[in-house]
C-alpha cells in the first residue's frame, strides 16, 4: 500500500480527504501551506473538486428523476449545451458544448434535464471520447430512443498551458447510437440539426 492508499483507504471523494491532497499539493510543489492567503486553500480546493467530481454520485435515472414524458415521435435537438470537465490524463480542465439530437420512440425528456444528463458525465474525470459516448448512451438506459446523436466541441487547458501549447485548437467528436433503425432522410436530418 503507498502512502495514498494508506491515507485515503476508505475516505474517497470526502471533503476531509480532498483537504489532505491540496494540502500534499502545496507542500508538493514547494508552498508553505500555513502562510497567509494560503491558510483556507485546501478546504476551498476540497469545495471546488466536490464539486466538479459531483458526477460520480448521480446517474443518469436521477438527473432526469420525474422529467420524462409521452412523446410523438418528431426529431428533438438542444444545441451547445455549455459544459466543464476535467482531463483524467492531467486532471486540468476542459470546456465546451454539447449538442443532442434524438428520433423517440415512445417517450421523450423535459428539456431541462439534457443539460442535467451532460453534467452527470461531465462532472467526472473524462476524455472527451468516452464523454460524447456515454451522454448518448445515458439517453438511451432512460428514454430508449430510436436512435440519438451527441456531438461535443472542446478545448482543454493541458493541450493550451503545457505540452503542444496549441492555444487555439479545438476537439470535436461526435457519437451515435441506433442509426440503422432510420430512414435515409431521417439520418440526413438528425446530423444536419447539430451543425
Ligand atoms: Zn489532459
């Protein structure tokens, strides 16, 4: 057992366990955790990362709780839906949006809670691949549409502060579940509703 495993053991995602690593971060990279300014900052990185990891404890039955209805079958879109993530690779943020589209079948979701199922994936540590596939497939355990498309737009800090210092490049990525079941037409007009 290394010494995080030996003080984290059974503690994860806690606010008391999150103070300990910020405090290891300061101390890590060459601050002095008790001098003024820095007295609170543990506690308030234990906040921010709870936060931004709030994720892990929602799935997507809960983000759209009561939020489900009959639907009639017409193409649904909600375009740019801003999200935050954080890269498991670097754990430095990346942002974006997020554009949905789905054929129902029989039902469909409160508009509210598409921007509720992206913040259940992306309040986690992601890759932006594995967070387009995902969102979909949360679409699919909860509404089992047709067929849904979730493309993601996105720029990531560890790619524009360090590395390749590419400031300006951004990440699309795109995922789709069930096309087969639509006619030609239909494909055409579920894509051309996420330009
Ligand atoms: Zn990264």
């Amino acid at each position: 057992m290394n010494i995080s495993e030996a003080l984290f053991h059974g503690h994860s995602n806690s606010i008391e366990s999150l103070k300990t690593a910020g405090d290891l971060i300061l101390r890590s990279v060459g601050e002095n955790p008790s001098r003024e300014g820095l007295e609170r900052t543990p506690a308030r990185y234990a906040k921010a990362m709870k936060e931004l990891c709030s994720g892990y404890s929602l799935s997507p039955k809960d983000a759209v709780g009561e939020g489900i209805f009959q639907g009639v079958g017409g193409l649904v879109s909600v375009k740019d839906i801003e999200y935050f993530s954080l890269c498991e690779h670097h754990m430095l943020p990346f942002w974006g949006h997020v554009s949905v589209a789905y054929y129902p079948s029989d039902k469909i979701l409160g508009l509210s809670k598409i921007p509720r199922m992206v913040d259940v994936f992306s309040k986690r540590l992601q890759v932006q691949e594995r967070l387009t596939k995902e969102i979909a497939m949360g679409m699919v355990e909860v509404i089992h549409p047709r067929a849904v498309a979730v493309k993601i737009n996105g720029s990531h800090m560890c790619m524009m502060m360090r590395g390749v210092k590419k400031t300006g490049s951004v990440t699309h990525t795109e995922f789709s579940w069930g096309m087969e079941t639509l006619t030609a037409e239909e494909r055409q007009r579920l894509w051309q509703s996420l330009e």
